[in-house]
C-alpha cells in the first residue's frame, strides 16, 4: 500500500510541477530528477547511490523547506513523500 501511496504522491507532484507558474527552472527540473531518483528507489533492484549524493530524504527535507512560503502545496507533497519513504523502510 506505501508504494502506491508514493507513486500517487509522485504523480500529484509531477502535475504540480507543471502548473506553478512562479516556480523557477532551476527548482522545477531539481524536483523532477529527485522525483526520478525516488521512482528508482521503489524498483526491487534500486541502484546504490553515490557517496557523495545527497539522499533522496535530505533532498526533500531542504526543497521543502525552501518552497514553503511560495509553494505551500509542494512543499507539503515532498513531506509526504518523505513520510512514505520512511514507512518504506527506504
């Protein structure tokens, strides 16, 4: 059930991406590719990540963080995201 959550979750994103206007590119094109890397982390064989990458979880921990006061709905997706990953054991 967690991994349909999450990929519903995901998808509700993606369309949120694509409708906030104000957002800048830079943002925009980060959360799809973290949106990316979390899709490859619900596949049965995830690849490892680098050393020095930034977890997936700290990744939406700071994006949530910083779009918080523009983009309340965003940033409240990528909390749910991260509670899903972690109740996935990921």
């Amino acid at each position: 059930m967690p991994r349909e959550k999450l990929k519903s979750l995901l998808g509700e994103l993606r369309t949120e991406l694509d409708e906030a206007d104000a957002l800048d590119e830079e943002s925009r094109t980060a959360l799809r590719r973290l949106a990316g890397r979390i899709d490859q982390l619900t596949e049965p064989v995830s690849p490892k990540p680098e050393e020095h990458e930034t977890s997936p979880l700290e990744q939406l921990r700071d994006s949530g963080q910083r779009l918080q006061a523009r983009h309340p709905r965003i940033a409240q997706l990528l909390g749910q995201i991260g509670d899903t990953l972690g109740k996935l054991g990921i």
